[in-house]
C-alpha cells in the first residue's frame, strides 16, 4: 500500500500511526537526497556492467544468507571507490556508490527488489549509520 520513493521524496503517509515528520526534517532530507542524487549521477559512469552482473549472481543464488551477500556488496563498493575523485568525500562516495549498485541490480532484475533492498539497508546500517546521522544533525 505504501509507495517506494526513488526521488529523494517520501510517501505522504506512515503505517503503525508513526507521526510525520516536521517541515523541517522534512527539508533537510530532500536537502541531503539532492545532494546524494548529485553525487549519484557522477559515480553512474564509473560501475561496470561486470560488477552488477556479478552481485547479481550473488543474489540470485539462494544459498548465501543476507550477511554473505552485504560482504559482497562491500567488496564491490571497495572496489569502485578507487574511481571516484580525490576531493569527494569517501564515506559520502561510497553511500551513493551502494544506492546506485542497488538500482541497476534491480533494473537488471527486478524480481530482486525485496533482497536487494533488504541487503542494501543491512550495509548501510553497519557501515554508515553514525555517518548518516551525522549529514543530518549537520543539516539541520
């Protein structure tokens, strides 16, 4: 019932009655989603269609538990990071670097989505959660 967001906005209505977030909160995440997206679409060019179609493999293979395929997905994000640009910021980089590899791996197979998102919410819980907070509380 809920909508999957992909633009940096967030769907008008919450379940389990969690409130909505205030103007401002608000405005610093689309603040912070734009500034991702940016990033985004320089870090685009530089995945290669061999990574992708390598962690598809991964998730597609029903053996390997979610914590087996968040490792694959490090080592993928730690690969492509030699790529992106000295002056940009490499926690920031290698954020995006996830959410990108995580869109075309589901553009390449949809039917992945569930795990895919759940696998990508996994690596950026472990790896970027005190960063996250910190763009925020930075952001407001």
């Amino acid at each position: 019932d809920d909508e999957l967001q992909t633009d940096g906005n967030r769907s008008g209505h919450f379940q389990n009655g969690e409130p909505e977030l205030g103007p401002t909160n608000e405005e610093v995440l689309q603040i912070i989603a734009a500034q991702l997206a940016e990033i985004g679409d320089q870090l685009n060019k530089e995945i290669e269609g061999r990574v992708v179609n390598d962690l598809v493999q991964h998730f597609l293979n029903e053996n390997l538990s979610i914590e087996e395929i968040t490792l694959h997905v490090s080592r993928a994000v730690r690969e492509l990071i030699r790529c992106i640009p000295s002056d940009m910021e490499q926690e920031k980089a290698m954020l995006v670097l996830a959410m990108l590899l995580t869109k075309k791996i589901v553009n390449s197979v949809p039917s992945l989505l569930h795990r895919v998102f759940n696998t990508t919410v996994n690596y950026m819980n472990q790896q970027f959660h005190n960063y996250i907070a910190d763009m925020v509380s930075q952001t407001t």
